[in-house]
C-alpha cells in the first residue's frame, strides 16, 4: 500500500512530462470530450434526482422533465422529513453498516489467520469452500434462512440483517485479507513465538495492528453490499426499517405526490455521496488496495 | 487496545454461534437481542411491568400495506387511534410495508408459520391458499356480534368450507372512469350508455386525434380491469364467475367474441401505445392530466380522479350481448381484507379487535373516497366526492359480482391467466389462440 | 514424554486452528450453506410455499428437467438473456471501465474528480437509479425520445417504446445495469494500473512505444489478475441481477427480459411454488460457481 501510492506521488510527474509532449493536441481533445461526456451521464441523475424533487407532479409528468423547476417546492423536503423519521432510517443503516463491516471484519481475519499462517492439512479446501460464498445469489437463501431467522428469534432485530450481511460479505472479506496478510512476513510470526506468544497471543499483538489497512478496504467492500440492500431487509424486519426499506415506504398502492417521493430519495442519496465526496481518496485507495491484493 | 479486541472476538463468537440456528448457544443471542432492541415488539404477554390494574396486558401485532404514502395511510392512522382508544388493555402495534415487498414478505412468513397476530391479505384465493394450509384462525364466533354490522354477503370472497377467516374493509368494482371535457369535443355530454355508443364515441376521439384509453401493459392487473367486464357483458355474470373458478371450461366461443371485440379496440387505436411500456400510476397520472377519455380501474380511484381538472364522471360498463349478460353484473367485490393468524396466542382476542378495527377502517377509508363500504353505514356521509356517490348508486343496481380474475384464481393459475392477457394486449396472441392456451393450462 | 508432548501440542493447535475458524465457519454454514442445502431439498419436492417438506410430494430431480423443458417456464430464455448479460458485461462494460481506467491510470489533469464522479452510481441505490431511467425511457415525455428528436435521429414526434418493445427492451433494461458498475470496474483496474512499475513504463517510452503499445504489452498483461476479478464478477453478476429488472420492466414485455431470478422470485413468491422456486436457486449457484471456475481456468491456461 505504502509503495503504490509513494509510486503514484512521486513518478507521475515524470510520466506526465511525457505525455504533455507525445499527447497530440487533438487527441487530447478528444480524449477530454469523452471523459466530459462520461462525467455527465454520471452526475446527470443527480441533478435530475434533485430538481425531480423540486417539482409538482404536472412538471414531473411532461411539462417539464428536464430543466430547472418553475417553482422550487422546497416543502417537499418538510413533508418528507415528516413522513418518515429519516434520521432513524440513517441511523439503523448505519448501525447496520458499523456492525456488519465489524463482524465481517474480526470473523474474517481470524479466518485468514488460520488458513493462511497456520500450517494444517486441508487448508486450501477449506479456503475454496470459504471462496464459494463469493458466487451466491442472496436470494437463493430467501425462504429458508427466513425460518431459521425466526427460529433463532432476532426477526425484526438489527441482528437480522447484520448476521446475514456479514455472512454474504465473508468471502470478500477473507479474500481481501488473505492478500495483505501475505505481506506479513512470517518472521514476525516466529519471533513473536520465541518471545514467548502463543496463537493467539501473535495474532492480537502481530497481525491485527498489522493489518490497519486492510480493515478499510474490508470495511468498503461490506459497505457496497450491505447499504443498498433490499430484498433481505424488507423481508426480515419490519419496524427496524434502513433507507432502501424507508424509501420504499414512499411508493405506496396509490401514490400521488411525486415530489415528496424525490424529496425523500435526495435526501436517502445525498449525505452518503456527500460523505463519499469528503473521503473519496481514502475511499478510493481503500478500495483500489483490495484490487490489488485481493 | 487488547482488551477491546478480546471484547469483541468474544461478542463476534456469540454472534457467529447463533447463525448456527438450531443450536443451543442460539438462546443467547435470542435474550441479547431482545433485551437491545424490542422491549415493545416481543409479542410475549408481558408479566413484570404492569403499571395498569386493569387486566392483563396483551400485545397484537399487525402488517399491512398502508405505508405512509399510501392515499389509505391517514385512515389506518384514524382508525387505529379509536380503536385502541377503546382498548387500553391492548398494546397494539402495526408495520405498513409497500404492496410488493409486502407479498413477499407476508408469503415467507406464512411459510415459517411466524405470521403477525393480525395481517392484511387479499380475499379470494390469496387468503384461501392461507386457509388451506391451517394458517388463519376461523372468525365463525367473534363474527356473531358483529352481525348485525356486516352482512354476510360481504363475507363470500374470505368464507372457506363455510367458514369465516376476514374481515372484509372496503369493496371495490372496475369503474369506467371519464374526462367529460374530452367527451363533450365529440359531442357526447355523458358517458355511452350502450357498447354501440361507446364504440361511436371512441371512433369520434380517434378521429379527433385523441386517446380514448389508458392502460398499463407492465402491470397486468390493469389490462384485466378492461377484459374482464367486456368478458362479463358478453357472457353474463354467473359464466365467468364459473370460470374463475374453474367449474366451467375457458373453452367458450363467447369469450373468442369478447376477445375479439378487444382485439378491434387495438387494431382501432383504441389504446395509448406508450401504455404498454408504462405502470399505473404513470398511466393514472396522464389520465388525470387530461391524455385520455377513459380510464378503466378500481372505484379506489374515485377520489383522486374527482380532485382532476376536468368534469369527471364514473359509469358502469355496457352491456354487449344481452341475452347472456344485463346491467348490474359488476367486476369486483370486498378484497381488502383483516385475516388472524391461527398462530397467534390471543387469537381470540385479536378476532374481536380485528373485527372493530375492520369497521373504523371501512367508516374512515369510505369517508376519505378510497372506497365502497362493506360494512353497513350508520354515519352522516355528506362529504364524500361525487365519483365514490356515483358508484354507490351503481352498486345499489348491482345484482352480481364476480371478483377480480387474478384475487379469484389461486396463485399459480393467476399468474397463469395474467400471462394470457399480457400476451392478448400486446397483439402476440389472437382470441382463438387465448382461448385454446387457457382451455389447456387452466381447464 | 516427548511425544505425549508433541501430540498435546498438536491437539492444542488443532483446537487453536478450530477455534479461529470456528465464527467463519458457523456464520458461512448457518447463513449461506445450510439454507441452501434446505433450498436444495425444497428442489426434489413438488411442494408449496406452504407444504411441509413430505415424502407424498417427492418428485426427485423432474423439477430440474421441468424447468428446461416445460415451455410455461421462461427459464431457458432468462438463462440466455443472463448469459447475454454476462457476455455484454464482458465485451462492452469492462473494455469501458478498462479504457477508463487506462487513460485516467497515466495520469492527466482532473484524475481524481473523474474518478471520484464516475464510482458515484455505484453508490446510489438501485432503486432510485431504476427509477431515474424509467423517466428517462418513458416514450412520452423521456429524455431518450426528446434528445433524439432535437438531434434529428429520429423524426420528431415518434415515439418509442423503448421498455415496452420486445425487440429493445431487453438492451433498453441492460443499459442502466452496464452503465451502474462501470465505476466499479473502472477503479478495480485503475488500481492495477497504478500498480504498473514507473521504470517500465518509463524504459518503454524512451524506447518508442506508443501509448497503445504500452497498454497491450506491458499494462494489460501486468493487471491480468484484476481483470480475471472483474470478470468474475462481471458474469456472476449477471447472473444474480435483479433489482434494475425488476424495478424496470419486471422481465415483461412477453418475458422478453426475463432473468433467472426474476422467474425464480415468480414461482417462489407470486405462485406459491417453493419446489420450483428453489430448483431455480439451486441452479443459480450452480451455474454461477460454474462460471466462476471456467473463468478461473481460461485465465490460467493464458497464463
């Protein structure tokens, strides 16, 4: 991690030098038209999104569907916020989110701990059985895991969601661990067992503090999965609600007021993007170090 | 630092172990949870805190689909708050989740045998597939004092063997809905009393350029709401209530006719062709904004269509063959319904409650337009909108219901049916083909 | 002794080495693995959702030859409408997110803002973004249709049908779902790109490679393994997709964009059929770890 991005400081310049002179101008133009181009179909639905929100149902249907609003219905935002406790909704997403990336987290470097620096037949089995989890479909589980969710008694408890997010999140999570503890040299290992540590004793005060870094990447990964979900946590709570389950609660049998409706999805969208934007580096690095070691 | 790790391994482990499910440390995190989260929710009596002196305290659950934005919501919200009022032994709570998710939710809980103490289903067979796997607590005994109330004709779309498992709320029939302004610029001041008429009117809108109907092909409950009333009127009532409920045979030369008679209405450009791509509310909404004459749906849309811009006015549909068919013979019925599950452990209770709450929600929703009351009225109704007037009138002539095709048929043979009629909107099949497909699916 | 000792110490790390997997495994059996081998039992059965498993409905393996040859059942066309998903995935999003990540990964002005922009969707749920592009296909008043119309592609005031087709609604409900994990891909390889060893880049250019020779001989082939990822990924993913289609056309018109989850959500919720419902569960895992190996074993062979 240190290395790529001393890399990415120190050499680009050079390359960049490069380029400025080799880029044919043209080409440069060109390449800055796309990239333009694609920056607008991204950040299109945002603006949409937002003036969507703004409008009455006449300029939403036809009248006016992609400028500005001709009158800006910032009650919207009120009626939204009165409908539905947002708060409560951000809150449970991300009590759900914390916990999930935590669990995710502790169960799987314990996991890489012993099927990567312990030596024991059968190891590899056990990690492509581990690997498995990354191919299933979470709907597969739907039914079934609905009755043992009921059996265990923690429906409509933040656990319901949480224990099954950390379970679909596990295989990323280990994969991703796997390749940063690889960097660990396994010196560290036997040192800290000449010094007297046993198992565990190595892995709480070696490998852990060594792994800071992976703990965000994990973290952003378990966080992709588990924010926007679904179909699990409609199914599995029903007072402990998180915003898409809150979001939904806005397309009701016979909905009428478009507005509201954009108003509450801004106001689900915007504080993640908004935190996404204050952190994006970190996120992104986060997020490029499991590509890279994963 | 150490300290904590060592914290949370060990809460991680006792997490990890209760997603084991069935075995034992999972009470663990059973008393954890509970004790964390859901001090109200535990549908336990509760023993220790009895701050009342009145009798015990008992909590009931419901699930429905009122979600707060639902045009339902604020009546639920009146209702219940009377309700309870009533009832300060009960703790009563409730969870509205959106149509959709609902049915999927509702149906996994019914699989695990876990449904809530009171829960909103769908008459007809959505409830009869509940029944028959022993999932609803008979209502045979609390009905008897509520008799008087609510006729037992209500009864007849949640009455299995017999017997009584819903509480019907509301009921609803297929209304055509009208724009009079659009009608009145071909020169037709009211709805077309007879399917000649209706058909003259519809040639004059299209000659005018304009869209005579509006109908959503992405959900397919709403090309039904303009079949099965032109099936009803050509072959009577009692025929297609037959079918519906497979005592007679799909394999019916009528039903070709009537096929074909909706055929021609595409073939004449009859239907907005953007319908088939868009869902109802979008659909609705280009009604309401003016984009066509009619639109043909459930009377719970009686209060939004009367708050349009224009004159609007709701009609039955025309009779066709009258030899088979006469005015009066309705699409629709009660469907909203309150069901208790049998599993729940004051079912008894909850049968009662349901039974009250059912008659607050049919008095609030019927007040706010969103429909017809099942249950009989004793209040002043001087407020309600002129479409929710219009079919009550309509309702009063009416001497035959045949329930919703898709409520009726259970899920499979639904799901079914539904395809069929997809496949007629979007030309893929002719009548004779609807036909000889549903005779062999369904029978 | 020494060996009471050594076996002890054996003994002792086995229970160690158990004892680290231990909330692995009983997080990855409880939630993943037992409830699929429940679905795969529910599979042999023709029961309902409400049916108790029993031995009067035990059908054995005929809900698998029924889903491929019962023609009431859309899977076999929701399979290729996945696989054309996957394939789509892999010739049309992951070159975008490759290119992308390409020109960004060599740095230019602006890096880290179109980065930051394009893994935006990745993050907005998948129901709004459903809901953005069913406006914007809406045939009346849609973006799509108005911007063709000023542009003069299409004549000004047809319309079309772009979810209500047959013919391109399918491509019209791939669209949002290729267009969403672009970013996704987009920073997974551009991770690998920055990866690439400065001196090499820097010993090739002074030797005369252009940047296209570059890219083929010494990027691409140094961020394999990411790609291999990526498509993984890619095609699972495609395999599983739901949400957009769901929100946007609901495999309608005719099942023309029918995918196996949204048949399988068909069977289980709106027809009670749990035997069938969860034989398409079972199918899905199947062929998602199918695929997810094929990909696995083509890439080592190149290498």
């Amino acid at each position: 991690m240190a290395k790529d991005s001393k890399n990415a400081k120190k050499s680009p310049m050079t390359i960049d030098d490069y380029y400025i002179k080799k880029t044919n101008p043209v080409i440069k133009v060109i390449i800055y038209i796309a990239l333009a181009f694609w920056l607008l179909v991204n950040l299109f639905p945002l603006y949409w999104m937002f003036t969507f929100s703004l409008k009455s149902n006449e300029e939403i249907y036809g009248k006016n569907v992609a400028g500005l609003p001709h009158e800006w219905h910032w009650e919207f935002y009120e009626a939204a916020m009165n409908r539905v406790d947002m708060i409560k909704l951000f809150a449970n997403s991300i009590i759900v989110a914390v916990l999930t990336i935590a669990i995710t987290i502790i169960v799987s470097l314990m996991a890489t701990y012993a099927l990567t620096r312990l030596k024991w037949k059968g190891r590899t089995l056990v990690n492509s059985f581990f690997m498995l989890g990354l191919t299933i479909p979470l709907h597969a589980a739907l039914v079934p895991l609905y009755k043992a969710i009921k059996v265990v008694g923690i429906f409509d408890s933040m656990w319901a969601l949480i224990i099954p997010y950390s379970a679909f999140s596990l295989a990323m999570g280990i994969l991703i661990s796997t390749g940063f503890m690889g960097e660990i040299p396994m010196d560290l290992d036997e040192a800290a067992r000449i010094d007297g540590c046993g198992v565990w004793g190595t892995f709480i005060r070696i490998i852990v503090p060594l792994m800071t870094p992976a703990l965000a990447t994990i973290g952003i990964y378990t966080f992709l999965q588990c924010w926007n979900e679904f179909l699990f946590a409609s199914t599995y709570t029903s007072s402990f609600k998180t915003i898409p389950v809150g979001i939904q609660q806005f397309f009701g049998q016979h909905t009428t007021d478009w507005g509201v409706v954009g108003a509450a999805l801004c106001i689900a969208t915007f504080p993640t993007l908004l935190i996404y934007i204050f952190l994006s580096r970190r996120i992104q690095e986060s997020f490029m170090a499991g590509a890279i070691k994963g | 630092m150490k300290k904590i790790v060592a914290l949370v391994l060990a809460a991680v482990m006792v997490c990890g172990l209760c997603a084991c499910g069935e075995t034992t440390p999972a009470s663990t995190s059973t008393s954890t949870s509970s004790a964390e989260t859901t001090v109200s929710a535990s549908t336990e009596t509760s023993t220790e805190p009895a701050p009342e002196p009145a009798a015990e305290q008992i909590s009931l659950k419901m699930w429905c689909i009122a979600t707060e934005s639902d045009s339902n919501y604020p009546s639920y919200v009146k209702a219940i708050e009377e309700v309870t009022a009533a009832h300060p032994e009960i703790n009563f709570e409730w969870e509205a989740t959106e149509n959709e998710a609902y049915k999927t939710k509702i149906k996994a809980a019914a699989a695990a045998n876990e449904l809530p103490d009171i829960f909103f289903t769908w008459g007809g067979a959505f409830l009869g597939d509940f029944v028959k796997a022993d999932r609803v607590y008979c209502l045979d005994d609390a009905y008897k004092a509520f008799a008087a109330d609510l006729p037992e004709s209500m009864l007849d779309n949640t009455t299995y063997g017999g017997k009584h498992y819903g509480v019907p709320l509301t009921m609803n029939v297929v209304g055509l809905f009208a724009n009079m302004d659009m009608l009145a610029e071909v020169g037709y001041t009211e709805v077309p009393k007879t399917y000649d008429e209706l058909i003259d009117c519809c040639d004059k809108l299209v000659a005018a350029g304009k869209i005579p109907f509006g109908c959503s092909g992405k959900e397919t409950w709403c090309v039904t709401e303009y079949i099965e009333p032109l099936l009803e009127k050509t072959i009577g009532a009692e025929e297609l209530a037959k079918i519906f409920a497979k005592e007679s045979t799909w394999d019916n030369p009528d039903i070709t006719k009537a096929i074909g008679y909706f055929q021609e209405w595409i073939a004449k450009g009859y239907f907005d062709p953007s319908g088939i791509s868009l869902g109802n509310d979008e659909v609705k909404n280009n009604f309401l904004q003016g984009k066509y004459a009619f639109y043909q749906n459930g009377t719970w849309n009686c209060a939004d269509v009367a708050a349009a811009d224009f004159k609007s006015a709701v009609a039955e549909f025309p009779v066709i063959d009258s030899s088979k068919a006469k005015l009066g013979q309705l699409i629709g019925g009660p469907s909203d319904t309150l069901a208790v599950a049998a599993s729940s452990p004051n079912a008894e209770v909850a049968a009662n409650f349901t039974f009250e709450l059912g008659r607050a929600l049919c008095h609030y929703c019927y007040l706010d337009g969103s429909g017809l009351p099942a249950w009989k009225v004793d209040y002043d109704t001087p407020d309600i909108n002129p479409l929710t007037q219009a079919v009550a009138d309509i309702c009063n002539q009416a001497n035959g219901y045949v329930l919703f095709g898709d409520t009726a048929m259970d899920a499979d043979t639904a799901q079914i049916y539904l395809d069929y009629v997809s496949q007629i909107y979007g030309s893929k099949i002719d009548g004779p083909g609807f036909v000889a497909g549903l005779t062999d699916d369904i029978g | 002794m020494k060996g009471i000792y050594r076996m002890n110490k054996n003994v002792k790390n086995g229970i160690n080495i158990f004892l680290f997997l231990l909330p692995g495994l009983a997080l990855f059996i409880g939630v993943l693995i037992a409830p699929i081998f429940m679905s795969f039992r529910y599979s042999l059965h023709d029961m309902s959702l409400l049916d108790p498993l029993s031995k009067e409905n035990f059908i054995g393996l005929k809900n698998y030859v029924k889903l491929f040859t019962s023609g009431s059942i859309p899977f076999p066309k929701a399979l290729l409408n996945s696989l054309l998903l996957a394939a789509l995935s892999v010739f049309i999003q992951l070159p975008l997110s490759l290119g992308l990540a390409l020109l960004l990964g060599k740095g230019m002005k602006g890096e880290r803002g179109f980065l930051s922009v394009f893994f935006m969707p990745v993050l907005i749920s998948t129901i709004i973004i459903g809901q953005l592009w069913l406006k914007i296909y809406n045939p009346d008043y849609g973006l799509l249709t108005r911007a063709l119309w000023a542009l003069h592609i299409l004549p000004e005031g047809k319309l079309i049908q772009w979810l209500g087709d047959e013919k391109i609604a399918l491509a019209s409900a791939f669209v949002p779902i290729l267009w969403q994990y672009v970013g996704y891909h987009m920073l997974l390889m551009y991770a690998g790109v920055k990866g690439v060893s400065v001196d090499l880049r820097e010993a090739a250019m002074l030797d005369g490679a252009t940047d296209g020779q570059i890219n083929r001989y010494i990027v691409i082939p140094s961020i394999k393994p990411i790609i291999k990822v990526s498509v993984i990924f890619a095609v699972t993913g495609s395999l599983k997709s739901y949400d957009l289609i769901k929100v946007l056309t609901d495999g309608g018109p005719f099942h023309a964009t029918e995918v196996p989850t949204t048949v399988m959500i068909n069977q289980l919720i709106l027809r009670n059929k749990a035997g069938m419902g969860s034989t398409i569960a079972v199918m899905l895992i199947v062929l998602c770890f199918f695929f997810a190996m094929v990909i696995n074993r083509a890439f080592r062979r190149e290498d």
